[in-house]
C-alpha cells in the first residue's frame, strides 16, 4: 500500500502512506534541438528501454506512461546516468522496485486510504495548506505526501504544488518528476538520499530506508523489505546485471 514519510521527525504520523533516471540531452550544435529530439535522445539513453518498462510492469495503470517517465529525466541528469554501467542499470532498478511497492506495480496514482488523507497537513509550516487540509496525501510514484514536501518539490522543479498539488496525480510527467526529486536529493528517514545510497555502494537496502524505513526497517515490516528486494532482484535480471550486497536494511 503506498505510503509516504519524508521527515524522520514527522514519520511517526504518517499512518500509511518513493524514479527514474536522468540522462541530460546530448546537443549537437549550439541551437536548441526540437521537443521531439530531445525526448528521443533521452529515450535512447535510458538504460531501461520501453519493452523492458513493459516487463515490469504489465498490468500497469495507463497514467504511468513510459514517455512519461523520460520526460522527467533531464530534472536529475545525474539519476541513472552515474557510474560504471553496471551501477546504472542497478539504480534503475532500485528506483523502480521501490515504485513498484509504492504503487502496486504502478496500479495505484494516490493513496488508497481514504482517511489518512487529513493527517498530511502540518500547520506549523508558515506556507500552511492553501489547497486545504485533506490534499496532500500521496500521490504519483512515489506517494508524494505532507504539504512541506510538495513546496519542497514544486520549488525544487519550479511548479506551485503547494496550490496545486494535484497537478501530481494529473501529469504524469509532473508525477515523475516528483518521484526523482524525493530519490535523487531527500534523505527521508535514512542516512542520504537512495541515489546517493546506489551510486557510492551503500546497497539497495538503503534505499528502502530512505522511502520507508521508520516503519518497514530494523525488524518493523520483514515482509515489506523481502517484496521490494524481490522486485528488485527481478528487475535487475531484466536488465542484465546483478542486485549486489546489502539489499535488507
């Protein structure tokens, strides 16, 4: 069930409830290349390719579109697109394991729990909850929640979610983007954020310390652990490289 704690002094509240890749466009001349070529030069160098997304996620919601998911890589150039290839193809997978637990296999675009939806609003923040109370439950691939992460987002990718956030649950490029924010520079309640966690060889288990580990780490929900690092051992063999060490947390 998708879930979203991105504030180990908050994580305690969040009573249920975290992308892909970035690859900066490659340009020829000084002249700015067309839409068109630039999504296609991204796409190119994905290291997850559309048949491969395909793989993993079958029974996929139509929102979650591949193209959808490449147009939000230029965000974080770095995401993907760090280290030797074999480090590559494993953050691909890791955040994409990590998406697929958030989301049921990226069925679900928001939170399923209805009646968390008020708890995400914290009213100590100066900026408050103009969308109102209820609005900032999780959202996108990673269960974008909290009124303080989608100001921190949307400041971040230069959208106003903090008035929109539903803009998350709309765009699928928006909602991509949001994913990557959280992975490549938030920390949650682990040590770094889980880019950091893949490319200097923390393991995948890090990862699932910074999207969920308050609740799901040292012993919280085994069985919670043990299906995101099934998914990422599976998504790892898709893409023809190996998990590495240090996949539990």
């Amino acid at each position: 069930m998708p879930r979203k704690r991105l504030m180990a002094s908050l994580a305690s509240l969040a009573l249920a409830g975290a992308l892909t890749v970035a690859v900066p466009t490659v340009v020829a001349s000084a002249a700015a290349p067309s839409p068109e070529t630039s999504s296609t030069t991204v796409e190119q160098s994905f290291v997850v390719s559309e048949a491969q997304f395909n793989q993993m996620f079958p029974n996929r919601n139509p929102f979650y579109t591949y193209s959808g998911l490449t147009a939000a890589l230029g965000s974080y150039p770095g995401f993907t697109n760090t280290g030797d290839e074999t480090t590559r193809r494993r953050e691909a997978a890791a955040f994409l394991a990590n998406v697929n637990h958030e989301t049921g296999g990226l069925v679900h675009i928001v939170e399923q729990n209805e009646a968390n939806y008020p708890h995400y609003c914290d009213w100590s923040q100066p900026f408050g909850c103009p969308a109102g109370q209820a609005a900032y439950y999780g959202k996108g691939p990673i269960q974008l929640s909290w009124n303080y992460n989608y100001k921190a987002a949307g400041d971040a990718l230069g959208l106003d979610l903090l008035n929109n956030p539903w803009l998350v649950q709309n765009d699928p490029a928006v909602a991509w983007q949001t994913g990557l924010w959280f992975w490549n520079t938030q920390s949650g309640a682990g040590h770094r954020p889980a880019h950091e966690s893949i490319v200097n060889g923390h393991g995948f288990g890090e990862t699932i310390r910074s999207i969920n580990g308050s609740i799901e780490c040292n012993g919280g929900n085994p069985a919670q652990v043990e299906a995101r690092v099934s998914a990422y051992r599976n998504f790892t063999a898709i893409l023809g490289t190996t998990p590495g060490e240090a996949l539990y947390c």
